[in-house]
C-alpha cells in the first residue's frame, strides 16, 4: 500500500459509477490512500450514502450528480472538479451497464443507450479532463474499464462485448497519444474479472427465454464466485500506480483469455460456439 499511497496520496481522483460496486470500491480506496475523490454518478442517493461513509472513515470525498450519457454533465464535472480542487490525478472512467438480448431485439433506444454509457462517456470523460491534466504537465493517470469480455466474444451479451472491445482499443490509441505528445500521463485499461456487483440485477431479463437463462446465470455466477468491489479496487490501483497498461482483477483469467483471443485471431478462426456458451444460455 505504501507504493499506492506515495502515487496516489494528495491528489484528486475523479471515478464515474462511483455509486455501487467497482467504482464505490475504487472511490473508498482512492480516500484510503489519501486522494481527494469525486464520484460522479446517476444513482444520487447511493452516491451520497458512500460519501458519507468516506468522510465518516476521516477520507475527503464529494458527490457531483452527472449522466455519464450527456457530454455536457461531463464537462461540468471536469469544470466543478477543477475549481473545488484543482488538477485531476487520476481519472476512472468505470461506469458501464449490461444490456442483454439478441441484437434485432433490442430497441433503438437502448442500444444508443448502452453504447453512449459504455463508450461515448469513456471519449467524453477524456476530451473534458485530458487538455487540464496535459497543461498541468504532472504525472497523472487515466483508467478506463474494459472486462474479460473485450478479450472474448459471447451471444446476447453483444451490445456489452462490442462496446468492451471498444474501450480496449480507444483505451491503446490513448496511450499512443500521449506518449506522441510526450504528455506524462499514464493510461490504464483496466480487465475485472468476476466481481460481486449489482450489474447484472439491473440489466433486464428481457422475454426470450435464453436471454433470461443467460442473465440469470451470470447473475448468480457474479454473486457465488465474485470477489467484492473494494478487493477489486485494491487490485486494479496496485497495478495502476506500478504503471501497468494491462490491469486485472483475476490475472490467470486474463491471461487465459488473451491466449484464446490471440489464437482465434492468429488462426483467422471462423465464430465457433462452445459448449460452454450453450450452457450458458441454456441451449444444447
Ligand atoms: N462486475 C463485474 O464482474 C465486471 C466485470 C468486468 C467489467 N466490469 C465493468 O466494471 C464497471 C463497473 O461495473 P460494476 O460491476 O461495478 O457495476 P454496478 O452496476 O455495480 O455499478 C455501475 C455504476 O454505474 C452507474 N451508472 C449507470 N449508468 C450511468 C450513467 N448514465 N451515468 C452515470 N453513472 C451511471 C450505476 O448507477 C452504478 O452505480 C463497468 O464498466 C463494468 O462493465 C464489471
């Protein structure tokens, strides 16, 4: 933890979904170690519940209501941050939801929905702090959430894994920009494995019956075998001040995943279901 706290300690993080979850464990842990945290969330209530459990704990934290899907609400967070507390040392663009359901199925409306959240507010969250953090010219660091999902692909789940492979690739070419620009900011892209969160309660079952199959086992799988959000967070912000590109809640998951991906890609392998996946959605 001392490596963390001498990275971290002093400076401002700011960690969208900071409300439930991964992000409430990350906006905890970011006041543990010291940080003054902002948690932007739409679920305003449950956001002021985890503020007042980090001042209550002596850490400094405040809440600014915002909709990650409008990119106005972002820029007021990066302007409200930046006059409460001056320059940002550690942005975690985290917030994400799980749509579920066959990609014909799904409603205009949510998939704009889904896609704005998981990755229009990741663009968002970095066009309104970057240009601050760059004139700062100290090191600082940008997270985004990606998941074991943008390493694998998976049916129903399509509108979640598209956007997850998206986060990976904006979350590189990021990387490659300010390293171009010889700005001192790190980027992170950040893999959690099973963790123990409200994500899939709130995802709809939707009607289809493997849908609901599929939604339910996650579920249940999340809430069996997931590690807790603030384990979560203690891992991804070990490996985010060590500097790391690649961050992981479950390192041997990961790698397993990238072996698969990389020889599916090497081999110009042809979408292939396991079995693995039909049990998941409940089909033989
Ligand atoms: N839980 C897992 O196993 C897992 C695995 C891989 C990746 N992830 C990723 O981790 C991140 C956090 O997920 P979680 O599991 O903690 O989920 P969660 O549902 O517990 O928390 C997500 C938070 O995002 C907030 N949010 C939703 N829509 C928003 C909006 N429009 N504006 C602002 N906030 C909004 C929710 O209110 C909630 O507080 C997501 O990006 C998710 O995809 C989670």
């Amino acid at each position: 933890m001392d490596k963390e706290r001498a990275v971290f300690g002093g400076g401002v993080a700011v960690i969208t979904g900071a409300a439930s979850g991964i992000g409430e464990g990350l906006a905890r842990h970011a006041a543990a170690l010291g940080m003054k945290v902002v948690l932007a969330d739409i679920a305003v209530e449950r956001m002021e519940g985890v503020v007042a459990g980090i001042r209550a704990a002596g850490g400094e934290a405040m809440a600014v209501p915002t909709d990650v899907t409008d990119a106005a609400a972002i820029d007021r967070l990066a302007a409200i941050t930046h006059e409460t507390w001056g320059d940002v040392r550690l942005l975690m663009n985290n917030a994400g939801v799980e749509t579920l359901g066959f990609v014909w199925e799904m409603s205009a409306a949510t998939w704009d929905k889904t896609l704005a959240i998981n990755i229009n507010a990741m663009v968002h969250g970095v066009r309104a702090f970057a240009p601050r953090m760059i004139a700062a010219g100290k090191p600082a660091f940008i997270a985004n959430t990606s998941s074991i999902g943008g390493l694998s692909t998976m049916p129903v789940q399509t509108s979640y894994i598209m956007s997850k492979h998206a986060v990976l690739a904006f979350s590189e070419c990021l990387s490659l920009e300010m390293q171009v620009k010889k700005a001192p900011i790190q980027v992170s892209a950040i893999l959690p494995g099973p963790v123990a969160t409200r994500i899939f309660e709130d995802s709809k079952p939707g009607t289809d019956p493997m849908v609901a199959h599929h939604r339910e086992a996650m579920r249940a799988m999340l809430a069996e075998s997931g590690i807790s959000g603030l384990e979560a967070a203690q891992r991804i912000l070990r490996q985010v001040a060590a500097g790391e590109f690649w961050v992981s809640t479950h390192p041997e998951i990961t790698a397993e995943f990238a072996r698969q991906r990389a020889a599916h890609l090497s081999g110009l392998n042809k979408p292939q279901l396991a079995a693995e996946t039909l049990a998941l959605l409940g089909a033989h």
